[in-house]
C-alpha cells in the first residue's frame, strides 16, 4: 500500500507540474510568406486573409497569422529567434523606424512590415518609395 500510496503521489506531481508549465513560441522550421516567396515566416504559422486594397496607402498588400505566443505575453516581447531567421536571410531590420508593436525588415529595394501580438502576426509589403 506505501508503494501505490507514492506512486499516486508522484504521478499526480507530474501531471501537476506538465499543467503549470506555460506554453512558449517554439520554431521547428520555416516557409515562405503567403506575399512574399523570399520572406520566411514560421511553418507553424496559420494564415488568415490576404490584404491588397487597404486603406494605408503606404501598404502594397498584407496577410495576417495566427501563431500562439509569438509576441510573448501581450506581444511585448519581439520573437528574436525568428528575427534571427531574417536576419539570416538577408532581411536587414530598420530599427531606426520601429514604432511600437510594427517592425520593418529591408533586403535590395524591397521592404517588409511585421506587426506582432501576442498570438498573432500581421505583415506587409510596403509599396515602393513608402513613408512611413
């Protein structure tokens, strides 16, 4: 009985301590942008509605996604392993032009708009010749 009393005991701890732990924003792999085929975007991402007529004018066309916890709790934490991967792939970051939630990546004459959430994402192609 002392043996089965600790064996309750123990796997009651563990399916405690698996239900406590809080789920993280994990990459396994990435896939090319439902706008642009040379952006990655993470593969686990799940697309949503495609934008090509909105009302900033500044914006070419966009695509929003869901993924859970990419922002962090309230979005307040930028995804540096993916911004890593963009890095990586020859998307320069314009830090001098972030504005809160919305940051922009460069590569040749092309620029890119990620605006992160929590458990979403939205980006954007930036028409040429933008101000933003």
């Amino acid at each position: 009985m002392n043996k089965s009393f600790f064996a309750v005991i123990l796997l009651s701890s563990l399916l405690f301590a698996n239900g406590c732990t809080t789920s993280k924003h994990v990459e396994t792999g990435y896939a090319e942008s439902a706008i642009h085929d040379d952006f990655p975007i993470p593969e686990a991402a799940k697309q949503g509605e495609i934008t090509t007529n909105s009302a900033n004018p500044n914006i070419k066309i966009g695509a929003s996604y869901e993924l859970d916890n990419i922002g962090g709790e309230q979005g307040l934490y930028p995804p540096e392993s993916y911004f890593q991967k963009l890095d990586d792939a020859g998307w320069a970051e314009l830090e001098d032009r972030r504005m809160g939630h919305v940051q922009f990546f460069e590569k040749e004459d092309t620029v890119m708009a990620i605006e992160i959430h929590e458990d979403t994402f939205e980006l954007y192609e930036m028409k040429p010749g933008a101000s933003f």
